[in-house]
C-alpha cells in the first residue's frame, strides 16, 4: 500500500523527486514558498528546464498523484530537498533545513519517516533530530521500537541537471538512517522507482560519501584548470594535452572551464573544509584553484580589447553547465557580470538559448544585452565561450570569424 509523501522543496531536485514518485504510484504532496512553482506544478508544468521533467509532472498531476501547495500537511513519509548554500566563511547555511523541518514538527505524532535528501555537512542529518526532540520531547528519533519514534534518515542525489530523470532511477543510492530500521524504511521507498543498488549506511557517512564523490571531482577539475593556465603560458592546445594524458589506461583528467558551478561542486567541498578545516588542505586549494579561474578567463578577454574604445564583448552561455537554464554559482553569469561591471564603456552581449531574459543578476546592467548568437558574433570584438551549449557546438562558422576567441571549453578549437 502507497503511503502518503510530502516533498518539501519543489527545485531542481525536489520536484523530480516528486514526480518520480508520483508517477510509481504514491500520492504525493508538494511544498514550496514559492507560488509560481506551486502553481505551476498545479497546471501540470515546471517551472524550469529539465528533459522528460514536463511529461511525469503533466501525467501524475492529471492522474491525480501528485499536487502542490504552501504549506506542509500531515503525511507519513517527508523528504526536504532544500538549498543548503554556503554563508560567510564558507559554513553551512543550514536555515532553509531548519525551517522545513520547523514546518514538519506540529504534524509529527510518531511513526513517520524523515528524509533529508538536500547535500549537507556532516552532521545536518543529526541536528534535524535534534530539533525534532528539542521542540517536542515527547517524540524519540533514535528508538526504533518506541511508538513515539520519528525515523530520520539521509539520502543524498546522485543526478546530473540534465538527466535528472533517467539518473533517478539507474543511479545507485545510498542512504544512511540515524537508525538501522530508518535507513531500512528510506531503501524500501527508493527502491520503488530506483533500479540501481541502494547501500545503506549510517547518516553521517551518507553525508560525508555525498561531499567526498563532489570533492574528488572539484579537485581533478582543479587539476585541468591549473593546467590550462600552464598550458597557455607554455603554447600548448590544453584539450589536445588532456586528450593524449588520458590515452594511458590509468590517467581521467577531466575538462577545464571558466570555473566551477553548480549546487553541488561548486558548494560541497567547503563543507568539509568547514568542519576539519586543518585536515582538508588539497580539498581547501582546489576549491581555490577553481574560485580564481573566472578572474583568469576575465584577464584574457580584457587582454584582447587592447584598450579598445566602447568594445563590444559577446559571452556566450549563462548557465553553470551545458544545455540547462540553472545558473546556480555559476562561473559564466559572474564573468560576464563582473565584465559588464568592470567595463561599463563596453556592451556585453549575453547569448543564453535555454533563458528569455536576463537573470535578476545582470538585469540592472544597462551595458547587457540579451541576444542571438548570429547577432552576438556579428558585432563582437572579442568572444568568450563560457558553456559549451549544443547551439555553440553546431555552429557551423567559427573558422570565419575575426574577432578573438577566449574558448574556456574547446568548442572552437
């Protein structure tokens, strides 16, 4: 028998979520502050780009499985699928958990489960607990055989924007319970979409695996990164490097870029750094390495204006990743913000195909312009491509073009 879930954040991960569940056959309620994403899902539409997104939401929401509303209900399953940003000083801002599970506490009468899905920092799993008992000590979190029991368990994603919907259900999970039986409860739920091997663990280790498969990434990253920059003060193709590198059986270099960003990425490493700050010294320095690259790319294409009057500068792609609309910490937005800032003489044409306007932080610049790409190569006397977006890929004309290209992505080459 189907129990009743309520998925309290409604984003990029939540509402997947939501809908994958919903279309397996559980009755599913949404919650989100934001009205425009609870209307939305209402209408059976999303809020924002994801492939094959739109047909679940349309289909769970017509059938009746799935609906949204403001404020959280009564429910025996809760799974939080909020931000957990990062505040000054790189620490865990953990106030958007609190508030869910805030909203979640006067429903509580025992017996229900708890999952916290949002990426977080060793820890968040047991001070949701915490805040549980703190406001009704009447209810026990870590007693399984207790009729006032609370399960709580963490349960990271593991998908990639973009394949949102095919990773939720090939990807392996882990979950990690506060309690064997809550860990137990969280697989059975998973396991009624996800195809994929579910490992179970204890919480802390669930969090801790989630911010450790991000920070090897963040740091072989790293590695391309400062390689590039070696690369060009040497005169070498970095791609070509990286591609002959990787032709040992042992060696995976990844791709270098304008930097890092993303929800995960680009966010997950400080929470270690945060909380052993003596011990993560590589995690720490790649972090570093790809929070400088963006002043780098910037270097290079104010050094191909040569001082030029009212320079036009075409930055092409917004998004933190190829193919989406999600501009979260993303390298490209603040390179071509911080050009616009910078150079207030020149007009930067911003050329984002999966957005119709200019995001909330580019829309006070008068100098930015939301255009095409035919229009933006036309009038551009310098280029940076910042996401390699299929529309830049199948450009048919870049061996044509005269003004330089800063290629953060190798697209051109």
């Amino acid at each position: 028998m189907s129990e009743r879930v309520a998925v309290i954040g409604l984003g990029y991960i939540g509402l997947p979520t939501a809908a994958i569940l919903a279309s397996h056959g559980h009755e599913v309620i949404g919650v989100d502050v934001n009205p425009k994403h609870v209307d939305a899902v209402n209408r059976g539409e999303v809020p924002f780009v994801e492939p094959d997104l739109g047909t679940h939401v349309a289909g769970a929401v017509s059938q009746g499985h799935l609906r949204a509303q403001a404020d959280t209900p009564d429910a025996d399953i809760y799974i939080i699928a909020v931000p957990t940003p990062f505040k000054d000083g790189n620490q865990a801002d953990l106030s958007y958990i609190e508030a869910a599970t805030d909203g979640i506490i006067p429903h509580l009468q025992g017996g229900e489960l708890i999952i916290l899905e949002s990426t977080s920092p060793p820890g968040a799993t047991q001070h949701l607990a915490d805040r549980i008992t703190a406001a009704r000590p009447e209810l026990t979190t870590n007693d399984a055989e207790s009729d006032t029991n609370v399960d709580v368990a963490h349960c990271p994603e593991r998908v990639l924007p973009g394949r949102v919907m095919v990773e939720l259900v090939a990807n392996d999970r882990i979950v990690g319970g506060l309690t064997p039986r809550a860990a137990t409860r969280a697989k059975e739920l998973y396991a009624s979409f996800c195809r994929a091997e579910i490992h179970l663990t204890d919480a802390v280790t669930a969090e801790m695996a989630k911010l450790t498969e991000n920070s090897f990434r963040d740091v072989n990253i790293a590695f391309a990164n400062e390689l590039s920059i070696i690369a060009e003060r040497l005169g070498i193709d970095v791609f070509e490097l990286i591609e002959l590198a990787n032709k040992h059986p042992r060696v995976n270099i990844l791709q270098p870029g304008p930097g890092v960003g993303g929800h995960c990425i680009a966010v997950d490493p400080w929470f270690i750094v945060s909380a052993v700050p003596e011990e993560a010294q590589l995690i720490r320095t790649a972090r570093e390495v790809n929070d400088s690259k963006p002043e780098y790319v910037i270097s290079q294409v104010i050094g191909h204006l040569d001082g030029k009057d009212a320079p036009v500068i075409a930055a092409l792609g917004l998004a933190f990743k190829p193919d989406i609309d999600d501009m979260r910490e993303s390298p490209a937005l603040e390179i071509t913000r911080d050009l616009a800032q910078r150079l207030p003489g020149a007009t930067v044409l911003a050329v984002e195909p999966n957005v119709e306007e200019l995001p909330a932080r580019l829309a006070d610049f008068e100098n930015v312009q939301l255009v095409g790409l035919t229009e933006a190569l036309d009038r551009a006397d310098v280029v940076a491509m910042l996401v390699d977006h299929r529309e830049f890929k199948d450009f048919q004309g870049a061996s044509e073009l005269s003004a330089p290209v800063v290629d953060t992505r190798g697209v051109w080459r």
